[in-house]
C-alpha cells in the first residue's frame, strides 16, 4: 500500500493541498493513518463516479451498424 505522500503526489498540485502535506508529519501516526484513509476513499469515490459517467454513455450511444458481408461469387468477378 502507499504511504501518504505518494498518495498525495498524485493529487492535483494546488496551493491549498502543497501547503498541508508538509504538516502531515506533524499529526500523530493514528491521525496520519485517518488521512489517508480519506485519501483514499475520496480518490476510490472519484474513479469510481468516472467508470460509471463512462458506462453510461457507452450504454446510451448510439450502436455502430455492421457493414454488410459481401458474398464470395460477388467479389469473385
């Protein structure tokens, strides 16, 4: 499993969250665990929404049509 900075490498690099992972070495290993636990369920919750949004519009478009087979004796000419 990862640890937490890599975790929270793979997160956008916005100023709000590059301020706050340095001071996650300042919480007690209980409250560190606790973050990435929520990490974690926010980036499984967001994969997650993504995979459905895909099905969904794979359901909803519309079907290819096959091309027509041509016989053999007609392109045999």
């Amino acid at each position: 499993m990862r640890d937490i900075r890599e975790r929270a490498a793979m997160l956008p690099d916005t100023p709000r969250i590059g301020r706050r992972v340095p001071e996650l070495d300042q919480l007690p290993l209980d409250e560190q665990a606790v973050v990435k636990d929520v990490l974690e369920s926010l980036l499984l919750k967001y994969q997650a929404r993504r995979w459905e949004e895909a099905r969904a519009a794979a359901a909803t478009a519309p079907a290819k049509k096959a091309a027509p087979k041509r016989s053999a004796h007609a392109t045999a000419r």
